[in-house]
C-alpha cells in the first residue's frame, strides 16, 4: 500500500495528480491554480477579519487550556445537592473571568471587548467564541455563556443607567476573578414555548407575579430551568404584574442573596452537566423600582430581542459540537483497523467523514452569513439559523455515532457525551419545532400578502 495516499486516491505528487500538475505549470498559471493544501478547519478562519481572528484564536486557546480538561471530571461527577458546587466549576468561571470571556459585550474600560473588533458585530465575537468553547465542552460552554443572555436585557433595553450601575460592575468583579454571574430567568415550570414565544401566552396564567408594594414590587412564583441558576449572583426575572397577562411581562434585575430568593433543586440532565440548570423560588422577594429594566411592561419585547440575540450563537454551538465529532470520527478512522487496514482506507468511510465535514461547513458558513449581519438581528434569520444548525449538527454526530459503533458508546471514545450534549441544542431557546413556527411568524406578513409573490 502507498503510504501517501489512501486506497482509491493517487498520491498528491503522482503525475496525474492535479497538485503536480498545478505545481508545474508556468508562473502565472500557478497563480491562477494552484493552492496551498492547509489545515481544512484553518482555512475558514484565516478568511476572518484580522481582530475576530486573533479573538478566536484566544478562544481557542482558553477551550484547549482550561475548558477541555475539566469537560471530564464536570460530566462524571455525582449530582450535587443545590447550594453546593463542584470546585471545579468554580474555578472556570474565575479564569474565564480574569481572561475576558464574561466581559466582552461592552468595550474597555467598561467591559473586556478589544476595540479592534468594535467594528464588528458582537454576535459574530460571540459566536466564534461559543464554536471554541462547545468544541471543548459543552456543559462550560453553557455555563459560560448562559451568563451573557443574563445581561442581554441590561444591553438590549438600551438604557444606559442599567448598563453601567449594573453590567459594568458585574463585568468588573468577572475581570478581578470574583465571577458575577447573571442568570436569564424565563421558563416557568408551566410554561417554556408559551413564555418564550408566545404560541399559547393569550391564555396562559402567569407563573411568576409582580404585586406593586411601597418603593418597588414583590416577586412571588417559580422559575425553572435556568442554567447558571445555581451559581449567579444576580438574574434577569420576567414577571408579570399582577392582576394582568403576559402583556405586562416585565424585566426585574434581582439579587439572588435577597431574602425568598431559593434555588430549590438543580436537574440532573442527560448532558450539559458542568451548567446546573436551577428550579429557582420566588417569596415575597422584594425588588426595588430602579431596578425595572427597560420599563414596566417592556420584559415580552426585551425577551423577544434578546431570544433574536442568542440564538445565532446557540446555532454556532452546532458548529462546535460537529466539529468535535467529526474530528472524533476522522481520528478513529486513521487509526482503528477492520480487516487489516485502517477504516479510512475504505471508500464508504471516505464518503461518510466528507459528509461530515460538508454538513459542518455549510453549518458554519450559515452562521458566519447570519452573525456578521446581526447589528439588529431578526427573528426570522436568527430562528432558521437555530433550527437549522442545530438539527445538521445533531444528525453530524449521530454519523460519528454510526462510524465509531460500539466504541462510540463508550464515554472514553468522547462522541457520547457530545451526543448528549448536542440534543440539548434542539430543546432550549425554544424547541426547533417552536423555532420553525418562530420564523414562519415573522415571514407571515409576506405569505399573507398575495399582491407580491414571495421570493425567498
Ligand atoms: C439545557 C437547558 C438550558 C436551559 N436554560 C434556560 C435558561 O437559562 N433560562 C430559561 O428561562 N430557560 C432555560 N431553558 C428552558 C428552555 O428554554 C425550554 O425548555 C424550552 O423553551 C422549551 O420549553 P418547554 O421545555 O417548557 O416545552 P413546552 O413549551 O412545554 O413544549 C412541549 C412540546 O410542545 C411543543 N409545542 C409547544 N407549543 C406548541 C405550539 N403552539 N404548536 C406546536 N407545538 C408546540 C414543543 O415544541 C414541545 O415539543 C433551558 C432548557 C434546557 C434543556
């Protein structure tokens, strides 16, 4: 057997090779032909602007340092009652806080993001980011990022009091190491698709009730599902006020230390395990007026935005979650042997890690389309790329699922925990069902207008 070239396929210095030929045809036809044969995944990112390039590359190297060897110990660790938390998933979060990596959606000196990528948007930071960091883990890349839609609404309302008497100083504790966590609190233990977006909230009876009281508003209810909720230090709660519907829903930034605040239990779920996803308590937790965010009756439209924000993100968690597996895949196939030759030896192998690595590409090449644009992201563009990516991605790791067999089973071979970890993709942010009916709702007013033919 030819040991450059795998069977079927010539050596890339045969004659008939077009990498031979390219390379010795006259100057200018080897500018116009040939190419430098580089690492496939490099390729993408050295077409990135220079500033998100070299955040990537950071990101990069805080997934491989500090992510990666901890993914292990976070999966396989007993469920912790709540109130108590593993010292490593303590330890994270301070270094990815001294780093940068909680910080980095308002510029220096307010928060952690370099001007050289201000031209940019931030969703496209973001994005790159949570790829390096799924890749790695996808239990810390929750636990890391859930924090960031947790101050999303301190963003989005646009209201610069909140921005700096309570992100900025958040930010700051992150960068010291004293992570401030900030948790996103909307899922009820009645309702996620009603509250999130609004297929049944006409009818629905608000889980988690507002009652006006001298200086401010008592929250009573339960919230449930909220990742990082175990560990922030303060959350981002929807209410509604009383007496009223889900048309009120209203944003209250609350510390979780204040007194009828409780984590009542953390789930112990299938994957995402190093991000505790919290039934928190609300009794009588008394919130003072200034800290309304964006307006009374402005949480449903600070949710909508802030869903229309997070979701390119979560679907650039699919690109990190493919990536792994194919690179799983393709390292088994290099090295586990079938009849006395390694399995990328067999064509039908070949085909499927191509499969692989295009579903990745195209995956990665949908969210780069979508996050680049995402100043004002849309609800359409933002669901269609959550559905889509995370779907593609699930089904890319069932196929490394399907080459590693009954190796794949086993949680040394990694592919099953990313199996785990990657289904949890199609479920929060909305369900990819919710996210389909999500973006058909945006597309409505065109399908219903039948004086213009609908172009896609
Ligand atoms: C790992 C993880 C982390 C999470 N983190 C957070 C967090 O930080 N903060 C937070 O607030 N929430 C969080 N969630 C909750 C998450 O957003 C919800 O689970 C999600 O929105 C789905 O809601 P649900 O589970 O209540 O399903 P339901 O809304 O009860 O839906 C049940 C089923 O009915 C379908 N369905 C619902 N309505 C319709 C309709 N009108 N037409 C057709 N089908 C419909 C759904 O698609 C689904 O199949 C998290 C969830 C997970 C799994």
């Amino acid at each position: 057997m030819n040991m450059q070239s795998h069977e079927g396929h010539l050596p890339a210095d045969h004659r008939l090779s077009p990498h031979w030929q390219f390379s010795n045809l006259p100057l200018v036809g080897r500018m116009l032909t040939d190419y430098p044969i580089n690492d496939l995944w490099e390729t993408d990112f050295a077409r990135l602007p220079r500033a998100l390039a070299k955040q990537r590359r950071r990101a990069r190297t805080f997934a491989e340092q500090h992510i990666m060897p901890a993914a292990d110990e976070l999966d396989l660790c007993a469920h912790l009652p709540a109130g108590q938390c593993h010292p490593t998933a303590h330890r994270i979060p301070c270094e990815a806080g001294k780093q940068g990596w909680l910080s980095y959606f308002m510029p220096a000196p307010l928060g952690s993001l370099p001007w050289s990528t201000v031209p940019h948007a931030p969703i496209w930071q973001c994005s790159l980011i949570v790829e390096q960091f799924s890749r790695a883990c996808g239990g810390l890349m929750l636990l890391l990022s859930a924090h960031h839609l947790g101050g999303m609404p301190l963003l989005l309302s646009g209201s610069v009091n909140a921005m700096l008497r309570y992100l900025a100083p958040a930010y700051r504790s992150c960068e010291r190491g004293e992570p401030h966590l900030i948790a996103f609190a909307i899922t009820e233990p009645g309702a996620g698709s009603d509250v999130e977006e609004g297929h049944g909230a006409e009818v629905y009876r608000p889980g988690v009730v507002a009652t006006p009281t001298d200086g401010g508003y008592l929250l009573n209810g339960r919230k449930c599902y909220i990742s990082g909720g175990d560990l922030s230090k303060t959350a981002t709660v929807f209410a509604a006020l009383q007496g009223e519907g889900m048309e009120s829903w209203t944003c209250f930034y609350v510390d979780c230390s204040d007194p009828g605040y409780k984590v009542a239990r953390t789930e112990l779920k299938m994957g995402m395990r190093a991000s505790g996803a919290a039934e928190i308590e609300l009794t009588n937790v008394f919130v003072p007026t200034d800290r309304i965010i964006g307006g009374l009756r402005k949480g449903w439209v600070l949710n909508r935005a802030a869903l229309n924000a997070s979701r390119i993100p979560v679907a650039s968690t699919g690109v990190g979650f493919a990536r792994a597996a194919t690179e799983t895949a393709v390292e088994f196939a290099r090295h586990y042997k079938v009849g006395g030759r390694a399995l990328i030896h067999y064509q039908d192998v070949q085909l499927h890690l191509a499969t692989m690595v295009a579903e990745t590409r195209a995956i990665r090449s949908l969210v780069w389309q979508e996050a680049k644009a995402a100043w004002r992201p849309r609800q359409l563009n933002a669901s269609l790329c959550k559905f889509h990516a995370t779907d593609r991605a699930q089904r890319v790791c069932e196929m490394a699922m399907d080459l590693l067999a009954d190796h794949g089973g086993k949680h040394e071979n990694r592919i099953e925990k990313i199996f785990r970890d990657v289904r949890l993709t199609r479920i929060f942010e909305g369900t990819n069902q919710i996210n389909r009916l999500s973006m058909t709702k945006d597309w409505q007013a065109q399908l219903l207008d039948f004086n213009h033919s609908v172009g896609v």
